[in-house]
C-alpha cells in the first residue's frame, strides 16, 4: 500500500481513514504514535502487523476529552482526577479497569485499559475529528529506537500504513509514564516524560513496579520485549565521568568494541572529552546541558537512529542518576544496551 503523507490541514482525511478502520501516524509531544479506530478489534490486529508486534502487549487508549474517558474506564479513582487535574493533557498515562466498550485486542486480554490525553493541539484535532478513542503505540517497527519524526515513521512504516500526519519534531522525545490506578495504590509501570517525582507530588503513596522484590510478571513494555534498540551497539558508561572517558580510549586501544564510535551524553561530558584531545575521533550527540533535565531525553533516539544511518557500530552513553529524567534515559538505555543480548 502507499502511505499518504498528510499535511496539518488534512486532519479531516486522516480522521476519515481512522474511521474506516485504516492506520494513521501521527505526532503527540512524546513520540509519534502510530494510530487505528481504538473501538475496532480489525483495527487495532493491523497495528500489531504493521509494527510487528507481539499481540499480548498491550495498547493505549489516546483520548481529546473526559466524555471518551467516562466510555472506556469502568471507573475513576480519586487519585486519578487528581492526576489527571495536575498532568492531562500531558505525557501521563493511567491505567483503569476497563469497561466493556474496550475490546480485548486493546487490552491484550487485561481487565484494565491504558489511556492518556496527549498535550498536543495536532493529535486532540485527530482525535476530536475522529470521534473515537485512538488507539496508539510508538510508530516505529517493533523492536526500534521511538520516532521522534515523520521521517522515522517513514524510515521504519512506509508502504505499510495508510496515512502518516506530517508535524513537528516531538518536543518531549521519551514516551509517556505509565501509572495504574487500578490498585489500591497507584503504581509506577514505566518512568516516561513526566517524572516520577512530579507524580509523588500529587499521589505521594505512588509505588514503583518491580521494587517490591516479589518478581512480579512484566507489566510494562520493555520489561519483556527487546525495545529501543539501534543497530549499532549500545554500551551504558559506568563509573565517575573521569572513567567513563577512559572507557572510550581503553575500548579503542584493545579493540573491544567495533569502529566507528560514537559518544551520547550531556553537554557538560562532552566538553571534558573535547578538552582531553585524546586523538580518537568519535562523533559526539550532546544531549545538552545537564541542569536541563526536562529536555535532556528529546534526541536520544534521534541520534540512536543518526548513529545507525552514519554507519556508527558502536554508541557509549554517559550513565546518568536515576532520578528525574534521568530515570527514564536510564530504562530506555539499559534495554537499548541489552537488546543484542537476548535471544529475540
Ligand atoms: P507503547 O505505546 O509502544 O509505548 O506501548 C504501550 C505500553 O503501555 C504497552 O507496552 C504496555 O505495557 C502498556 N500498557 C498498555 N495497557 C496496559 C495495561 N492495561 N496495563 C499495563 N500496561 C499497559
Ligand atoms: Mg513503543
């Protein structure tokens, strides 16, 4: 099939296409989602085709407004309506029991549905236009870097959808958090563009998946599948920033990672590195300053997508604190660096 590319005015025909049960990308402020009619089982199987997806992993629920909410949620904690009063629209995403309306294909068989309002006035016109609930997951083939672009839509999906929506660049570049309000508290399933510390300052009581030491089933993406990961290797730095550098230059002295290389990290690091003339030539992807923490996500799967198209076998990214943003770099990257690893 040729995929149509759509301006911002044709928001209309995209809608169109949604309603007859096409597949449509297009732009929210964390990555692109790649769309279909949430309410249409045949729908929502094509997205799983068109991305080579894994059925039992679950889709979101894209929403422009509470009546769309009130259809799809069999109810709504209070602690939902207070994060969705302090977040939405926003790249926070909440888990509900689902009601009848949701089909299983949605919910990969769960009692619950994921659902978020994206803080984007492009993807809330889709919505609003189509009429329905959008079901999404990242417009990228399964298993890729997120796409942050059009082009990315276009590098991993073209000739495989119908539609894609041209827009911007996605200003957040991390997808959405994940929190279940389903339980008797509200749960961390994946960390994403709002921090986890933005969302214990509404819902102080909000645990985190995993932590509890109980070994519970993979409930959040990444936790099972292979994800993000580029064709070039990904290796996590560790250590102080001195070491990390030090890495590099070993790496290249005794061969232990393939050439070209690349390094991703925060500005701060790179002017260290700059500084050191080590006589290595590597390309460097800054992420930007450091004390930037709301944007030091945008471009890291940019680059993860750059490295791959510059021909660059191996990516060493500076480790980062687990905190505040930090915390989602750290989960992308950590599969991103282990996806080669698995058996998949
Ligand atoms: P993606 O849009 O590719 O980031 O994928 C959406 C992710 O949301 C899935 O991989 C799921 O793990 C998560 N998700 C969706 N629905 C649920 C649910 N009902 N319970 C827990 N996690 C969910
Ligand atoms: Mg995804």
């Amino acid at each position: 099939m040729k995929t149509r590319r759509l301006t911002e005015d044709e928001t209309k025909t995209a809608a169109g296409i949604l309603r007859d049960g096409g597949l449509v990308a297009f732009p929210t402020e964390t990555v692109y989602g790649l769309g279909a009619d949430g309410l249409n089982p045949e729908a929502v199987m094509s997205i799983f085709a068109a991305k080579g997806r894994p059925s039992d992993n679950p889709l979101i629920l894209h929403i422009s407004d509470r009546r769309m909410l009130e259809r799809i949620v069999a109810e709504i904690p209070p602690v939902a309506e207070e994060l969705m009063q302090a977040f939405w629209p926003g790249p926070l995403t909440l888990v509900f029991r689902k009601s009848e309306a949701v089909p299983s294909e949605v919910s990969a068989g769960l009692a619950t549905v994921a659902v978020r309002m994206p803080d984007h006035e492009l993807a809330l016109r889709l919505i609003r236009e189509t009429g329905r609930p959008i079901a999404a997951p990242s417009a990228n083939r399964s298993g890729r870097p997120s796409p942050t672009s059009a082009d990315h839509v276009l590098q991993d999906l073209d000739d495989r959808i119908d539609a894609v929506l041209l827009g911007e660049p996605s200003e957040v570049g991390m997808e959405s958090t994940i929190v279940d309000v389903s339980g008797d508290k509200p749960c961390l399933l994946r960390p994403g563009g709002l921090t986890l510390e933005e969302v214990r300052r509404i819902a102080p009581e909000t645990t985190v998946a995993g932590s509890t030491g109980h070994g519970e089933a993979p409930r959040a993406p990444g936790m099972k599948y292979r994800h993000y990961a580029p064709d070039a290797e990904v290796v996590l730095l560790q250590g102080d920033l001195g070491q990390q550098l030090a890495f590099i230059d070993e790496a290249h002295r005794k061969g232990l990672h393939r050439e070209p290389f690349a390094l991703m990290a925060c500005q701060e690091m790179i002017d260290v590195w700059t500084g050191k003339e080590s006589g290595l030539e590597m390309t460097l992807f800054s992420l930007g300053s450091r004390h930037q923490d709301k944007t030091l996500g945008k471009n890291v799967y940019a680059y993860l997508r750059e490295a791959d198209q510059a021909g660059i076998r191996t990516v060493f990214v500076e480790s980062f604190k687990e905190e505040n943003m930090g915390r989602t770099i750290m989960n992308r990257l950590k599969k991103a660096a282990h996806a080669g690893k698995e058996s998949l």
